[in-house]
C-alpha cells in the first residue's frame, strides 16, 4: 500500500446515520471463509477491501465508544467494551496490511465490534437516550 488511510471520525451529522452494516458483515464473512484466496486474490483487491474493513472498523469502533461512555464507570459491559476498543485502537493505529491474512483479521476485528456494538444496544444500563445523544 501506497499510504495509510487516515482515520474516519463520525461528525454530528454521520453520527445521526446508522451504520451500514449488512454489506459489511457480508463482506467479513465471504473473506472469512477464504480457504486458497492466492488463486483468486490479486494483492490490489486485498488491499481495497483491507482499506474498507479498516475504514468501517474505525467507524463502528467511534460509535462503540459513544455509547461506551455513557455506560456506569464500574459495570462490567464498560469493562469488556474497552478491552474491546483497546484491541481495536491497536490493530487500527497501523495500516491496514494488503494480505489475505490482515484482511481476514480486519474481518474478525470487524465482527467482534459489531458485537460489542448489538450488545450495547441492548445494554440495560444504557437509556434511548444516551444512545441517540
């Protein structure tokens, strides 16, 4: 890859967007399951979905952390939720690596916070409206 993406920040207005996040678990799971990719994968594909899957991640992982925030300083889903975010700082800091093998890790890192995500959402600690603030 030629340059790092930068990282995307969600605005107020992005913010009051859901997430698209269908065709983005679609992708996770077709790079997934990815047995011989060497065959069909030319290293520019790897690296233009590894720049989407990163992309989305920082997405998901800043609204992740929005509603992380309004979590009770000493419950437990906070705790797990920024053991999370932190793997997930980490990993997005570098770039993106144009592999079979980063893409598929971009592709779990993408599922897990996707699942802190629906977890969140269904947190009993959070209220509708620190979710939509």
């Amino acid at each position: 890859m030629t340059t790092p993406s930068a990282p995307i920040r969600r605005d107020a207005l992005h913010a009051a967007l859901p997430l698209d996040r269908e065709p983005y678990l679609m992708l996770a799971q077709a790079v997934l399951a990815w047995s011989e990719p060497h065959d069909v994968l030319r290293p520019r594909d790897c690296e233009q979905i590894a720049r989407q899957l990163a992309d989305h991640a920082r997405a998901v992982a800043d609204d992740v952390r929005h509603c992380c925030a309004a979590l009770p300083k000493n419950s437990a889903i906070r705790a797990l939720t920024e053991v999370v975010l932190g793997e997930a700082e980490r990993r997005l800091a570098a770039p993106p690596r144009p592999t079979v093998t980063g893409v598929q890790n971009l592709a779990r890192l993408l599922r897990a916070l996707y699942e802190r995500h629906g977890r969140l959402h269904h947190a009993p600690q959070l209220s509708r409206a620190a979710l939509s603030s």
